[in-house]
C-alpha cells in the first residue's frame, strides 16, 4: 500500500512540470506575437575612403642612372732610356701640372755620349775645311794644266763625304740629347700619381719594369647605361651640348659636379636593351676618382601641364597599373594609367583628369563598382614648379 502510494506522488511531480514547462512555452510564443515586427534590414555597407584631388603643375623633368667615373687618360710612366733611378721629384699620390719633372734617371753616360758626338762633329768640321781648300786650289791647278782631273775628282769626291760626315755628326747629336732629355721623366698630362714602383737606384731598362702611373681627373668621364626607350631624350641632350648632367656621390643629395653628355654608343645592348653614354663632367676640387659609383642625373626638358597623384593610390594587375577615383553616385572607378616621374610622394600619370577625384586608402576592400563614401581631402596645391626623376634609379 505504501509503494503504490510513492508511486501516485512521482506521477502527480511529474504532471505538475510538465505543466509548467507548457506554460513557459505558451508565454514565449505569446510574448512573440506580441512584440514589434522587426525593422527592414540595414542598406549595404559603404566603405570610407580617402581621397585627394590630382595636383596639375610644371615640372622640370629628369632622367636618373647610377654610373662609373673613368679617366680620360691613364697611362703608365716607363723609362725610355736604360739606367739608375737617380731621383723622385714628387712624392706619390701627388697632383702634378703638365711638363712637371716627376723622375730623373742617371745622367752622365748620356751626358758623356753627347760630348762625344759635338767632339766628332767638330773634328769633321776640320776635315771638310781642308777639304774646301784643298778643292780650291785644285780648282785653280786644273785651269792651269798643273792637276790631273782624276785627283781633282778625289779632292771633290772629299769634300762630299766630309759634308755627309758633318750630317751624321749632327744626327748622332740629337739622338744624344733625346737620350740625355729622356732621362728626366716629366708628366705629359696634368693628373694624379699613383703609388711608386721604382725604388731610388734601381737599374731600369728600356720598356721594362714602370715607375708609376698618372691618371688625369679634372675633367672626368662619367659612365652610364641608358634604356632605349630613353634614347631621344639623351640624343637631344647629347645635341644641344647644354651643361645638363648632374653627379651625386653615394651619401651626398647635392649635386657638386655638373658637366655635359659627350658620347653616345652607336648601337644598343640586344641581351639588357641599353646602351654605353658618357658625360664629361669638371672635376676641378678632384673629388671624384677614377673607378668611382656615383648616380648622374640628367635635366630632359620640362613638363608644363603634369598631373600628379599620390603614389600610394597606384595598384597593379596583370592589365597594368591603375587607379580608383570617385566615380559617378560615388561608386569606385578603376582607372588604368600609365606612370612617369615621380617627385617624392606623388607621381605624374597619365589616363586620369584633373577633375578626378583619387581614392588613396583602403583599396584592397574595394573593386570596381563598389559604393564609397570619400573623406574629406586637403586642396591641391597648384602652380608651384617642381624637379621630378625617372629613369633607372641606384
């Protein structure tokens, strides 16, 4: 009796939750019907971009190349004549002016070979001065029937040779003295030494070992590889001989040696598309050396009506570079352009107007088409000329 009651009280729990949990959904369904209808969903997102105007102004344009400084002579100094290095007239590394005595070899033999030679010609003079007599009384013993012709001829035949002994006597003379004079080593060209290699006594030989080098840097030439597609900007350059070019050293923004463009090669590289220019540039402080890199940077002309954007609002796809600009109803409109110099942040372009309105962020999140919602901008500051580069830049 008692389990059938415990029994009948589990039923009578078990009904009773079961009827408040009927009456929690009941309320639940009623409370819904209850409340509003749902507002209309939210209007699609428009994404905020910024945006700056297209800057139109004059420009100076340039092209940009990084470059090698070459000498316009550099030879190696080597004794003419054999002998003993008597003397170094310059220390090494100097900077000396054409017809310097930079070396001087023994001279005494060549001094001796020389004494000789004006000895032998004096003693030829002598002999011909007899011979000149001699001939004169021949002469006047022929008339007279006193001197047979045949030794007339000889006295002749004498003098002659004594007059090409006298010739030779003078060439054997310069040679002595080219010899004597070849034994003074001075610079033909005013440039720089370099590092000694003939020691004080050291025996030379003609054409052997060399003393030293002489390079000459004021002026100097500039070496660079221009595109082909940058050929008829240089060749006007090159034309008009204006002093155009410009050398920056690595770690200098000033340019402190300016010069003209003096050589263009006569055909272009197939394998890299470029080809071998050259400027002369004045190189009077002797900064630049031989051997250096520096990057040259040449004045091409001016461009009055340059549009100019920010270099941030650039993309790339496989069709080219474009730009997104605001477009009509403020929908995103790519733009493709063509890129030319750049003047620090901004870049001149082509394939937009000055009109366009260009979104510079966020350009990953939008394409074309999408609504955009443009921030306010700085106005553009016009009329104001500036210097931009292009070209291949170091």
């Amino acid at each position: 009796m008692r389990l059938w009651k415990i029994i009948g009280l589990a039923l009578l729990v078990a009904a009773g939750s079961a009827a408040y949990v009927h009456r929690q959904e009941i309320e639940k369904l009623v409370a819904s019907l209850e409340k509003p209808a749902a507002e209309a969903p939210q209007a699609g997102f428009v994404m905020p971009v910024p945006v700056e105007s297209v800057i139109k102004r004059p420009v100076s344009i340039y092209l940009e190349y990084p470059a090698r400084t070459e000498s316009i002579r550099d030879i190696t100094l080597q004794a003419r004549v054999s002998g003993y290095v008597q003397k170094q007239n310059v220390p090494d590394g100097a900077d000396v002016a054409a017809g310097d005595l930079l070396y001087v070899i023994d001279p005494r033999d060549y001094q001796a070979a020389l004494d000789r030679a004006k000895a032998q010609k004096q003693r030829d003079i002598a002999a011909r001065e007899y011979a000149s007599s001699s001939l004169e009384r021949g002469s006047e013993l022929t008339k007279s029937g006193w001197l047979a012709k045949d030794t007339f001829d000889q006295r002749s035949s004498s003098l002659r040779q004594a007059d090409a002994a006298i010739a030779i006597d003078e060439a054997a003379i310069r040679e002595a003295e080219l010899n004597l004079e070849y034994t003074e080593i001075r610079a033909p060209f005013a440039g720089r030494l370099g590092k000694n290699q003939a020691a004080i006594g050291a025996l030379i030989n003609v054409a052997g070992a060399a003393l030293n080098t002489l390079v000459q840097i004021d002026p100097i030439y500039v070496t660079f590889n221009p595109s082909e597609a940058d050929l008829a900007a240089i060749q006007k350059v090159h034309a008009s001989g204006q002093t155009a070019a410009e050398i920056f050293v690595p770690g200098d923004d000033k340019a402190k040696h300016k010069g003209t463009i003096t050589f263009i090669d006569n055909s272009v590289d197939r394998l890299t598309g470029t080809l071998t220019a050259r400027a002369t540039i004045a190189n009077a402080d002797r900064a630049l050396l031989p051997g250096q890199y520096v990057r040259i940077r040449i004045h091409a002309g001016e461009d009055a009506n340059a549009l100019m954007v920010p270099q941030t609002a650039l993309g790339s796809s496989q069709l080219g570079k474009y730009v997104y600009v605001v477009g009509e109803k403020n929908m995103a409109e790519q733009k493709l352009v063509t890129t030319g110099p750049t003047d620090g942040d901004l870049i001149s372009v082509v394939g937009v107007s000055e009109k366009d309105l260009v979104i510079t962020g966020n350009l990953q999140k939008i394409g074309p088409g999408s609504p955009v919602q443009p921030l306010t901008a700085p106005p553009p500051q016009a009329g104001e000329k500036r210097t931009v580069t292009t070209g291949a830049v170091n």
